[in-house]
C-alpha cells in the first residue's frame, strides 16, 4: 500500500509539472534565436520568423571585453600590391591557361628599398586586430621566436596572417642582413607592444650555425 501511495504521489507531481509548462508556453513564447515575440494576434497560418546569424566571408570579428558582443568589422586580408592583379579565383578554380601564362610571366620580387615602414604605413598594408578573438585565446599566449636576414615584406605580411595581441613575437638579426633590412625590421618592432627586436646580432647560416644562441636570444 505504501508503495501504492508513493507511485500516486509521484504521478500527480509530474501531471502538475506538464500543467504548468503548457500554461507558460501558452502566455508567450520567448527569446527564439534572440527574436522575441507572443502569442497576440498570431493566426494559425502564421510561422515565427527568425533571423539566423549570418557568416560574412572575409571578414574579423572583433570582440569587446566580454568576448561576446559584436564590436566593429574588419577586412581581415589586404591584398599585397605585387599581386593586386593576380586572379586568385582563377588559380584556385584550376583554369590551366591563365595558370600556365601566370607562370610563363613569373615575377622575381626584391623589397623596395624605399618601401615605408612607419607604423602607418604598415598598418595599412595589413590588418592587425587589437583584441583577442575569444577568452580561450586571450589565457594562452604564444611565443614566436624568428631569426631573420632578407625579405621584410614577406615577413610583415606573415606577422599580419599570425598577429594577435596577447602573443609574442621576437625577432634576431642576422649579422650579414643589410643596413636598409635590418632599420626596416627595428621599425617593426617600435609599432607593437608585443613585437621585440634583439640588439644582438649573430652570424647564422643554413647549417645551423649559431641558431640556438640567436633563438636563446
């Protein structure tokens, strides 16, 4: 009898519980998606509409402290103006001639030795966000350590593809660098707060000489 009692007991709690969720879904339905809206005035052939979030391609969002609301747009990629010309969707669609005439007309590039590397210009060339893109991100910086000799553009466009401001990037001089390279790479390094330039230089090559003293550094 006692078990009786307690099942009894139990049914009935559950048949409140069922009453009471049909009467709060009948007052009003709330926050779908983010759209709110009631129950007045809504006929039986009408459907909710509900917006859902769109993806923008080539874009970065960027976020405020929170990490959760939409703060400004950003285009995340600027084309480099050695290849503003270049169709990338052709090259990637696979259209055989215009890759073949590409490749019969290939471009050797050399820096510009008057290129402008005041942190305006630089920023302008590229985009480089000012906050973390989430919070997981923002508590685990990393640290990027680069031995360099030539070819600063190159690199300046690699630092934009990999920059986030809680990382740190450190970067050594080789000695045989050129005076221009070498200014150019200083330069750099007085735009960001988290971009380091060593006044040590070392006399590296590609067998590995000096390499770990340079990346010690």
């Amino acid at each position: 009898m006692k078990t009786l009692g307690i099942d009894r007991i139990f049914y009935m709690i559950i048949a409140v519980l069922i009453i009471l969720l049909v009467l709060c879904f009948g007052f009003h339905l709330k926050h779908i998606n983010g759209h709110v809206f009631t129950v007045d005035n809504f006929g039986e052939n009408d459907k909710p509409i509900i917006c859902p979030r769109v993806k923008v391609d080539n874009i970065w969002y960027q976020f405020n402290g929170e990490f959760g609301e939409n703060k400004s747009i950003h285009k995340a990629f600027i084309k480099p103006a050695v290849v503003k010309n270049y169709d990338c969707k052709r090259i990637f669609e696979k259209d055989e001639k215009y890759i073949k005439n590409l490749s019969s007309h290939r471009i050797t590039y050399q820096d510009d030795p008057s290129l402008p590397t005041d942190c305006n210009s630089v920023r302008l060339r590229n985009y480089f966000p000012v906050l973390p893109n989430t919070r997981e991100e923002a508590e685990y910086p990393i640290a990027y350590a680069r031995v360099v000799y030539k070819d600063f553009l190159f690199l300046e466009m690699e630092l934009a593809a990999e920059y986030a401001p809680q990382n740190f990037y450190c970067y050594v001089l080789d000695k045989k660098s050129n005076a221009t390279f070498k200014q150019q790479i200083h330069n750099l390094g007085k735009c960001f707060p988290n971009v380091f330039v060593s006044n040590n230089e070392f006399d590296t090559d590609s067998s590995g000489q000096q390499m770990n003293y340079a990346y010690l550094e």
